[in-house]
C-alpha cells in the first residue's frame, strides 16, 4: 500500500495520483494535498478520555452552579436525613452511574437552582441507561418514564418506641401511627395499581448495616415472605387497648423462622436472634428490597 502524504520521507514528491495494488491500471486516484496533522482524537484516544468527567465531577459542578449548598442542605432537601446520605456520590471519584432513585431525590434537591436554573434532566440524566449501538444519545431502560412516576405512595409517621425486652435482651420497637401520613413520594412503577403499599421511616440503629437510621422503607401488605426478608411486624398491645385488630408498635428485622407457635426474628445491633409468641404477632408485612422493585 502507499505510504500516507504525512509518514513518507518526502511526501512532497508523491505523484499527484496513486495506483491502488490490485486495481485496473487505468484506475488513478486522484491525491489531494493536505497539510501535515499530528494527531486526531479518537474515543480510544487518552486525550480525549481525560476529558470526561466522571459522576461525581458533573454532581460537584451542579453543587457549585446552585451556589454551593452544603451536602447536609442537599441531603434534606432531597429526603435524606443528613449529609451521609449523598456524599459517597459528590465526590470526584465516584463514577456512576446514579440510580433512579437517588436520581429523583437529588433532582428534587437541585432542581430550579443556579443559574442557569438546574433542570431535573440535568440530574436525571446521571441515572443508569443503557446506551444505544452506534448512536449519539443514550435511551433509557423500558419501563414507565422515571420523570413521571406518580408521588402518591404514602409514607406513615414513624418514631423510635420504648424498648422491648425478650429474653434479657433490649429489642428496638418503632411507633407507627397509619392514620398519620406525613409525606407522599414516588412510586416505583412495579408499584403501579398496588393499594397495599406504603413506606415508613427507619428509626433508630438496631438494623445497621441493612438500614440506616432515617432510610425510607417501601412496604407491601400482601406481599408472600420467606426467610432471610426483612419484615415489618406489628404486635398487640397486650394491654387493655388491645382489641384484637389495632397495633401499638412494630418491630422491622429480618425474618429467620416462623411456626403456628412463634415467629423467630433477627436484629443487628446488638446482634441477636430472639422469638416472639405467634399471638403476640398482629401480622407481617414485607419491607421490599432494590431487587423487589426492578424484577
């Protein structure tokens, strides 16, 4: 093959047309002069994948474009207790991508701040896609379009209850008040046309690692349960309030057995494993996990 105008020795010599090996010989091509070029970037080239900002980079920008909110300001306005929340993700090295749902609340935070006023896209688009072969806009995964899930998932009133003693062992109850609906958020589109479904905020630090003090629980009544889910129970009062049908507090574990005699429950901190009588327990609800909500 012939050499290119800018790798031969004295391309200045080259005929002003080339014979292409393999070609008829009265096929010429005609050569155009062009000016010698260094380099041209490439989506391989390291120039040019220097230049892309990771997730973090572009969350940090808009932080400074909605003049410079403090991450706990960020964090409570997006729902999040405080600043734990969403640092692991203002952070330079965090590449992404977001997940629709730290997405949404991160775009609730930002949204119609700086200027120009942040757009929810702006965010939204830092949520996981699935890119399209050969095109210069990526789409989305199929499904209900995440801008428009509809916010009328109720969230109940929830508080950290005195604790409960079993078997020596201090147990943390939590409050719930279902006449009480303090907020109302988005609903997962798995979600859709489900009446059983609400959420209720974490309280307290005896499910840490799983849940964080503040975390937001989706819950679902008529959900089936198996060992290993995590479990919101509601117990009877045992007192004269307790008239069969009305729950005085809850217990969110992790379910590890349940018999007609007794259901057995695990909590984290501390780490115990402990039994509750069969009759003490109202019913069970299924406090659903990330893998519940994309099946």
């Amino acid at each position: 093959m012939p050499e290119l105008a800018r790798e031969a020795a004295n391309s200045t010599q080259l005929p002003d047309d080339l014979s292409v090996i393999g070609h008829d010989g009265k096929v010429r091509h005609v050569r155009t002069s062009v000016k010698a070029v260094e380099t041209v970037p490439t989506f391989c080239d390291e120039t040019y994948m220097a230049n892309e900002k990771t997730t973090g980079e572009k969350l940090l920008a808009l932080k400074a474009r909605a003049g410079d909110l403090s991450l706990d300001e960020i964090a409570r306005a997006g729902g999040w207790k405080g600043k734990s929340g969403v640092q692991a993700y203002f952070n330079a090295s965090y590449e992404g991508p977001l997940s629709g749902g730290v997405a949404l609340k991160l775009a609730q935070a930002l949204e119609g701040r700086g200027s120009p006023p942040i757009s929810a896209e702006d965010v939204t688009s830092l949520a996981a896609v699935v890119p399209r072969p050969n095109a210069s806009a990526p789409i989305e995964y199929e499904g209900a379009s995440m801008y428009r899930m509809p916010r009328d998932l109720p969230v109940y009133g929830s508080a950290l209850g005195a604790e409960k003693v079993v078997d020596g062992e201090a147990i943390e109850l939590t409050t719930l008040n279902r006449a009480e609906v303090i907020e109302r958020r988005e609903r997962p589109p798995i979600l859709n046309g489900k009446p059983d479904v609400y959420g209720l905020y974490v309280q307290g630090s005896s499910m840490d690692p799983a849940f964080d003090d503040g975390d937001l629980l989706v819950v679902q009544k008529t959900s089936a349960i198996s060992v290993g889910d995590f479990v919101v129970v509601y117990l009877r009062p045992r007192d004269e309030t307790d008239d069969g049908a009305t729950a005085a507090s809850v217990l969110v574990k992790r379910l590890v057995r349940r018999t007609a005699q007794y259901v057995e429950l695990r909590q984290y901190q501390p780490d115990v494993v402990f039994r509750l009588p069969a009759n003490d327990v109202l019913r069970i609800d299924k406090a659903l996990r990330t893998a519940d909500l994309l099946q």
